[in-house]
C-alpha cells in the first residue's frame, strides 16, 4: 500500500478515537473533520463550559509534500509519538506548531 494512504488511514483512526474522549467538566464533544482533497485533518472540540462558548481545533494534522505536519496538539500526552508507534517514521513528521528555528532540535523533521 502506498505509503501517503497507509499515513491518511493512521491519521484517521487515531483522531477518531478522540470521538470518544469525554470531558469531566461542561457539555463539550469532539468531532472529526476530514479534508481528503487537501489532505486536512482536525478534531474540534464543541460545546459549553457553563456559560462559556467552547469551540476550536485540538488536534489539526495536514499532508504536505509527503509529510504529516501538525499544526496544533492540544492533547496532554502529544499525539506525534503515537503516530510513530503506529507507523509514521519520525523523518515524516514535522512539528508544525513549533517555529521552524527550533526543528532541528526536536527528533522529527524539519520541514
């Protein structure tokens, strides 16, 4: 299997599980977005905190050039290495939301 779709597939499976992560506090939920034409992949998260508004990306994952770039991680634990562990080398991962002066220093790619 080409390796651009084995990535999309993983991406796919891991942000899905985030469907199912419940908050302990307010009335929010996570849903998935997928982009296949532009190979974009976000799980938002929706909902209300009380009387507060909760809306915007915690995870958002694109395809660029061959490389899965994360834009934003939100999560607690960093879902790059669980990329890894399921498959993407860390050569095809870019740290997205880091600056690009400080990429070489992290295990991942560059750019």
């Amino acid at each position: 299997m080409d390796s651009l779709e084995t990535y999309r597939q993983i991406i796919e499976m891991m942000l899905s599980a985030y469907t199912h992560v419940r908050y302990a506090y307010g009335e929010i939920q996570n849903e998935t977005i997928f982009d296949h034409a532009a190979d974009r992949y976000l799980v938002m998260s929706v909902g209300w905190d009380k009387a507060q508004r909760i809306h915007g990306a915690l995870i958002h994952i694109d395809i660029i050039d061959g490389k899965v770039w994360i834009q934003r991680d939100g999560t607690e634990h960093g879902i790059a290495n669980d990329l890894v562990a399921a498959g993407i080398p860390k050569d095809r991962i870019v740290l997205g939301f880091h600056a690009p002066e400080v990429r070489p220093y992290t295990e991942f790619a560059v750019a």
